[in-house]
C-alpha cells in the first residue's frame, strides 16, 4: 500500500484525552506526526467530527478532525 502521509509518524502508547464542548474522553494515542495522528477510543460514536486532543506526557493541545474511522480507531489531521 502506498504510503499518503505528507510527515512521517513516530510510533506511541500514550495516554490522550479528547475534549468537546465541556466533555472529555480518555484514549490511547498510537502514532503522531507534525500533521496528525492515529488514535484507539472506547467507542467511535462518542468522538465528534472536530475535537481538541492533548497527550498527557506533555500537555499539549492540538484541535483535531476526524479523517478516518476503523473500528476503534481513529486517524486525525491537526487543524488551525
């Protein structure tokens, strides 16, 4: 398969969390790059279409949508 991400990724397993409008959802971070990243939740129908993720190693928060769904997997690209 040929590869379609403008960045490479580096390879995670960390503790995220997904907020929205006053909510917020524990996840595994999996991958990230300078664009985006791959993310396993609980349950997809939970995620809304645009987010803000923040990986708790570091704390930084990075407002998201939602690109691809795969069973409990999601993969974002990092928006303004």
């Amino acid at each position: 398969m040929k590869e379609r991400r403008k960045s490479p990724r580096i390879e995670l397993d960390e503790t995220g969390y997904i907020s929205s409008g006053g909510s917020s959802l524990r996840c595994r971070v999996l991958n990230l790059s300078s664009e985006g990243a791959a993310v396993e939740v609980p349950d997809t129908r939970y995620v809304p279409e645009r987010f803000q993720l923040m990986t708790e190693s570091n704390r930084i928060i990075r407002n998201c949508r939602i690109v691809w769904i795969m069973t409990n997997r999601i993969g974002v690209e990092f928006t303004n």
